[in-house]
C-alpha cells in the first residue's frame, strides 16, 4: 500500500498540493484526475522521491521512504515524453535497471525478451527509440519501469503525447497488462474518460487538494462535490442544481417538479439525441435523449415542452 | 556536381528514403522546390569557396612541392620541424583533453546552477574569443613572465605554451556543449534515478553519451586551433629552438628565407588538423544519426 498522509508542497507562492493525504491499495490501479494546476502530477512525483514534500509523510509497505532518494523506493515510472535513452538500443534500454543491479548477463537477455514480448515488441532490441512510433516508445519506457520488478508503477500522464485512436488501444491494453501482472499502479491523467475507462478507483483532485475518492462509477453516480460532477461528465442546470443531461426526462404535459422549457434546437447524435432547450430564466440546457423517446415526443425546435430530472441531483 | 537535384528532393522531408528511379522530370522541377537553391547560388557558392579557400592552399601545397617529395619530406623530417612539430602535437593533445574536462565542467555549472554574477561568468567565457591574441599574450607575460607578481616565471617553457593555449582554446567546448546541455532530457536523468542509478552513473551513462557529440566536435575545434595558435605563444615561449611550436617554426624560416620548408611545415600541419576534424565529424555523425 502507498500511503500519503499531510503533504504540502509550495513552488515559491504557488501552493501546489494542500493537506493531501490518499491510500492505494495494494494491487490497484489508480487514477490522479484532475485539470491542469490541480496537483495530481506534483503528487505523483512527490510518491516517486522526484520532489520532496514540504511537510507530510509518505510511507510505500508500511516503510517511511520520505527521505529516500528515488533510487531506494522500488519505483517505475513511465514519463509522458517517453524519456527513452536515446543512444541505447530497445534491449539496452529495457536492460538499464538490470545490469545496475548487476544481474547476471543471461537473467538480462532473457528477462527482457520476455519483457518485449509482454509490451508486444518481440523483436524490436535492436532498435533505436528514434525507430520506433510514440506508442511503441511508450511500451517501451513501461517495459524498461518493469523490468527492476517495481514495488509500485507510477504513470505521469502516459499517453498524453499520443493520438487519439493509439491512445485508446494503448489504455485497453495497460488495463489488461495491470490483470496480468498486478503491480500497484497510479496513473495520472486529466482525461476522465481515460480514468474511468482504466482505473478501479479514481482520486478527482482539484487546486491542491483532493476532492473525493472512490470506484469510477460511485464517483459518477454520487459526486461529493459540485467540481467532480461536472468533471466526470456533462452536467445541465435544471432549478439551481447541477444533473446529467441523460437524467432529464421531457414531457408534453405538466409534471411533477417539472419545468416548462421551450426546444431551440435539436441536434441528432447517431443514437442520442441532444435537445438544446431554455427555460423561463432564459438560462440554456441541453437534455439527451434516445431516438426513440424524440420521436415518440416529436420533439422539433420552438415547442414548449416540459422538463424534469429523474434522479435526484447534486446541489449547487 | 551529383548531389544538387537529389538533396533538393530531400529538402522538403530530410533524408527519407530515396524516390522510386523512374521520375526524372519531377526531380529536375522540384530543384525548384521551396528553400531549394537554383544553379546560380550553388555555382556562386563554389566560386567563393574555391577562391577564398581552395586557391591558397592550392598555392601553399604547391610551394610546398618545389623541391620535389623528397624536398618535401627533406624539410619535415628534419630535427628542428620534428622537435617543433612534436612539441605542437603533444601540448596541443594535453591541453584539449584538459579543456574538454574543465569546459563540460563549466558549461555544466552555467547551465544547472543559479549563482549571483552567473551572467558575468557567462560573458567571460568568451573572452579569449574577443581578445587579440597577441594581447593574450602580453597579458599571460605579465602573470608568468620575468616580473611575475605570483613569482612564477615559466617562460620559455613548456608549461608557457600550454597556459597560453589553454586559455584561447577554453570557449570551444565551453560553447559547444553548452547549449546541448541546455536541451537535455531532464526526465531521462530522472528515469535512470528511477531505475536505481547513482549520479556518477546517471552522468556515465545517459548525460555523457548525449553529450558526445558537441564534446567531440568541441574539442576538435580546440585542438585545430592549438595546433595552429601563434600570437598568444609567440611572447611566452622564449622562441627558442628548443621551445618552438609549429607555427613559429613557419614564421622563423620566412624570416631566414626558406620557403619551401615553411610551406611543407604548413601542409603537414593542416593535413594534420583536416585529419583530426574529419574523424571526429565522422564519429559525431555516427552517433547524431543513430538517435534522430
């Protein structure tokens, strides 16, 4: 288990992380969500020993290691540029942490062909990273964390400097690599889809502190703030309060606790479809709704209609 | 002139793989491809350089030859230009492994460290590229010369001619890894502390091999220098027969009217330099080329 507990950070005025104190359970695979500024990459460093924490105490294993150099903490960690060694083949690359350990030359070779073959670069070692595509760096630099058997694998916004479709692949296949090998992991991301697609549980953070911690799906369903709703997902304001656009349910008549709201647009989505409405404050909020349900409303723009939320919502 | 309508292909998207051999048309018209240069500039290029450089050392290779190879080899393998010539190398191999240590050193310094006055050291750094030479000179007279203020009168020395060039030739490494270091990959340093190693090996294994090539060509370009240096040892050598670097060799044997063994001594000496900075070109594009 990695455990935070009080830490500060300052860079000069800036207070980058605020009494932030986090549990990862052993064998999890954790995400750091948060915007840009929100500390999650600070922290992650801070677990690594790449900064030192104003105040505050980390313990990986039940072992105070805030005073360790980053060499002792039996860290991995997978940098969002990659850091190849630019001048080492893909073998010698995977192989540094190996031979500083000074292991034996045939334990090497074969530890990091089975490496590659894991990250799905089987013969690729003698290539240089210059060779090799920002995917298949970044399976790489994992393969190299690896290699030394980390006691935790930290993840600085890995697949940040991908492209769309390769980062999609690359995060289906970290989900299946974590089942496989188990290594407690923290992954830093500011993508909630991201996080909520790879991570068992997610730690939303927000101007140096921690908003709230829980399962992807406990965080959707039952935000603990106004700042996690809206940033795990779409939120409308219906009567002061913050709801997901899916929960809002149109109707022709009246209805309890509903609102009359007149259609200014409607914009169909494949599957969805999103209803672009204002209501009587002349305040704007999109409702999406199935094709089935617009049809059956016959919903076009310039009706009235009315609109209520069907699950109870987060105040605002 | 081979190379013109194949490096304007290459121009748009660097040394990629080659076109297919079947567009011969396209390659003539795309030497007109944007940031190509057209056959005037390329010829008024070759012009200039053969002008500027060629002729002249066409013209000291020549004077060189007037006596023949045997002339020619008469000259250079005679005591005086062996002992000069020696003399030249060795101090001039001395001091560029001192400066390729001391300069990676202070680029090291300048580039990682705050410090008050940074700026200044900075500056100074290119002192001896700004100075006149013989003014360097006269000002290293003044440190180690007869009226030495620290009481250490080297001239006439050996230990005169490496200070001397040690101070001119300090800017080449200094100025060449200087700004290498500037883009280092300071999460690849960070990666390898990761993976359990120490600073010294950090710096081994991952710094130095970046490095390399600036380092290399660096101290090529100090050592070319060193070996051609004249106005900053001509005060503190003593000019003795015994103390003499290749380069006052030359200029004593215009003034005792041998030009042919001075015009041999200067071909020898720049076979030499050419010599040094083709290989280390080579080992520096060897390395530059594998990592992209």
């Amino acid at each position: 288990m990695i455990a935070a507990h009080g830490i500060h950070k300052h860079y000069g005025d800036f207070h980058a992380l605020r009494d932030v104190s986090i549990e990862i359970p052993d064998g999890s695979l954790t995400a750091l969500l948060g915007p840009s500024g929100s500390g999650k990459s600070t922290l992650l460093r801070v677990i690594a020993g790449l900064e030192a924490p104003d105040e505050g105490v980390i313990a990986i294993a039940g072992n105070d290691v805030t005073r360790l150099a980053p060499q002792g903490r039996g860290i991995g960690f997978v940098f969002q540029h990659y850091a190849a060694f630019k001048h080492m083949t893909v073998r010698d690359n995977v192989a540094f942490g190996l031979k500083i350990r000074k292991r034996p030359k045939a334990e090497i070779a074969s530890r990091v062909d089975e490496l590659l073959e894991i990250v799905g670069l089987a013969g690729y070692q003698g290539r240089y990273p210059s060779q090799l595509s920002g995917g298949q760096r970044q399976r790489m630099a994992l393969a190299r964390a690896l290699a030394v058997e980390p006691r935790v694998l930290l993840l600085d916004e890995p697949f940040g400097a991908l492209d769309a479709k390769v980062r999609e692949d690359l995060r289906k296949w970290l989900r299946r690599l974590h089942d496989e090998v188990h290594v407690t992991t923290v992954l830093v991301t500011h993508d909630q889809e991201e996080a909520m697609d790879v991570a068992d549980r997610i730690a939303v953070m927000n101007a140096g502190r921690i908003e709230q911690v829980g399962a992807p799906r406990d965080l959707y369903d039952a935000p603990a703030t106004e700042f996690v709703m809206s940033f795990l997902g779409p939120t409308a304001t219906l009567g002061g309060r913050l709801v997901r656009p899916h929960d809002l349910v149109l109707s022709r008549g009246p209805a309890e606790d509903a609102v009359p709201v007149t259609v200014e647009r409607v914009v169909h989505l494949g599957f969805e479809v999103r209803v672009e409405l204002r209501d009587g404050d002349d305040a704007q909020l999109s409702a999406q709704t199935t094709r089935a349900e617009a049809a059956a409303l016959d919903v076009e723009a310039g009706q009235s209609l009315f609109v209520r939320a069907e699950r109870p919502a987060v105040a605002a | 002139m081979p190379r013109p309508a194949t490096d304007a292909v290459g121009g748009a998207g660097g040394p990629g793989p080659s076109l297919p051999p079947s567009a011969p048309v396209a390659r003539r018209r795309s030497r007109r491809a944007v940031g190509g240069v057209g056959p005037l500039g390329l010829g008024v290029a070759t012009l200039w350089l053969s002008l500027i450089v060629l002729l002249p050392l066409a013209a000291v290779l020549v004077s060189s030859l007037e006596g023949g190879l045997a002339g020619f080899w008469d000259a250079v393998s005679s005591p005086p230009a062996q002992r000069a010539l020696k003399l030249t190398l060795t101090v001039s191999a001395v001091v560029t492994v001192i400066n390729a240590v001391m300069g990676t050193l202070i680029a090291w310094v300048l580039v990682r460290d705050e410090f008050r006055g940074k700026a200044i050291v900075n500056a100074l750094i290119d002192l001896p590229f700004a100075l006149p030479t013989i003014v360097a000179s006269i000002v290293l007279l003044a440190l180690i010369g007869a009226n030495s203020p620290i009481g250490l009168d080297l001239v006439a020395t050996h230990w005169a001619i490496g200070i001397a060039l040690l101070f001119v030739t300090l800017p080449f490494v200094v100025r060449s890894v200087q700004p290498v270091m500037l883009e280092l990959d300071r999460d690849a340093e960070q990666a390898a502390a990761s993976l359990g190693a120490s600073n010294a090996t950090i710096f081994r294994r991952i710094v130095l091999p970046a490095l390399a090539p600036a380092l290399i060509s660096g101290a090529g370009l100090a050592f070319a220098r060193a070996v051609g240096e004249y106005g900053s040892v001509v005060l503190v050598s003593g000019n003795t027969p015994r103390n003499q670097v290749a380069s006052q060799y030359i200029a004593d044997r215009i003034e005792t009217d041998q030009p042919a063994a001075a015009a041999a001594m200067s071909v020898t000496l720049l076979l030499i330099t050419f010599a040094v900075l083709l290989v280390l070109r080579v080992v520096a594009h060897r390395r530059t080329s594998r990592e992209g």
